[in-house]
C-alpha cells in the first residue's frame, strides 16, 4: 500500500520536474485526482481497523483520524476545484 502512494508521488514529482506542471494537463490533473481517490479509500478502511482492531491508545486513534481527515478534505477540494 505504501509504495503505491511513493509511485504516485514519484510521477507527479517527474512530471513537475519535466515542466509539465507549467499548465497542468489533463493527465497530471487525473494523477493526482486519482491519487486523493486512492487516499480516501485507504483511510476510510484504515480508520475503522486503527479504532476498533488492535491495542492502540485515545491519542493514536485520534491522530490517525485527523490525518485521515486531512487526506479526505484534500480529496474533496481536488475533486470538486
């Protein structure tokens, strides 16, 4: 799972580098929607395991929730600019 997101990150960063960021096309513009895409997937199941399955304190459900929050608002703001 994690390297999914550091290959997605690797191709909008060589896009940015190639320039091809200058006015950003319809690809990098799918990459990266489909990339928050993704995010919200992962972190809609991940919170559900983080809270109910395993041993983990208040303060670490709590600051994977608001991470995953954060990755869900970046989401929407990207799906719906």
């Amino acid at each position: 799972m994690s390297a999914s997101f550091v290959l997605g990150a690797l191709v909008v960063a060589a896009m940015v580098w190639r320039g091809r960021a200058a006015r950003p096309g319809i690809a990098l513009v799918r990459i990266v929607w489909l990339l928050a895409a993704w995010s919200t997937v992962v972190w809609a199941s991940r919170i559900t395991d983080i809270a109910m399955v395993g041993d983990h304190t208040i303060a670490f459900v709590a600051v994977h929730a608001a991470i995953g929050s954060v990755s869900v608002i970046l989401w929407v703001i990207t799906a719906f600019r």
